[in-house]
C-alpha cells in the first residue's frame, strides 16, 4: 500500500470496512491501531476515528483526522470488534463508518 501523507476520508473508510490495521503518526507518535468508529465528534464537529490502539499501547483512543500524517493501511487484518466497542459512541454526533458486529 501507499503511504499518504495526510488522512483521506475514503481510505479510513476502507480500512474500517476491510477490517485493516492502519499505522500512521499522530502528534509525533507513531501508532497501529485497529480503525472501529468514524465520524464528527459531538463537541468540534471534526472528524474523528474511534480505534483499537495496538501500538504504542492497548486502549481506545480517539484521533482527529486532520493530525493524522503518513497513514499506511496494513495487509494485517483484525477480526471481531474489539471489546468495549459502542457503535452508538455517543461522543460521536454522526457517524460516517463503522465495524460491523
């Protein structure tokens, strides 16, 4: 896959329907997560991704798109939703994608 340089909105889609760990720098941190969530955070109305983080640690956490740099989707696949997974987020006011259960 290409690196890109910043995040696009129809690669985290696919990356979240295909089920692909992503690795991509954030605020100067390297991260793999496992994408779940994506959609407008309630309180900016900004673009966010809800993602089982793999690397530098296990948690979710959630990422703004736009600081998302050199965004790498992985041939490594991750299967059922990760524990602890809400598709009804209700930090997230619309969502655009998300994991199926």
């Amino acid at each position: 896959m290409s690196v890109l340089s910043h995040a696009s909105l129809d690669e985290i889609r696919r990356s979240i329907n295909q089920r692909r760990r992503i690795r991509f720098i954030y605020r100067k941190v390297e991260v793999i997560a496992e994408p779940h969530l994506f959609g407008n955070f309630r309180k900016t109305r900004a673009f966010v991704l809800c993602a089982w983080t793999v690397h530098p640690e296990e948690r979710w956490e959630y990422f703004r798109l736009a600081e998302m740099r050199d965004v790498d989707i992985l041939l490594e696949t991750f299967g059922a939703a990760r524990e602890g997974f809400n598709p009804y987020d209700p930090k997230i006011e619309m969502v655009d994608t998300s994991v199926r259960i």
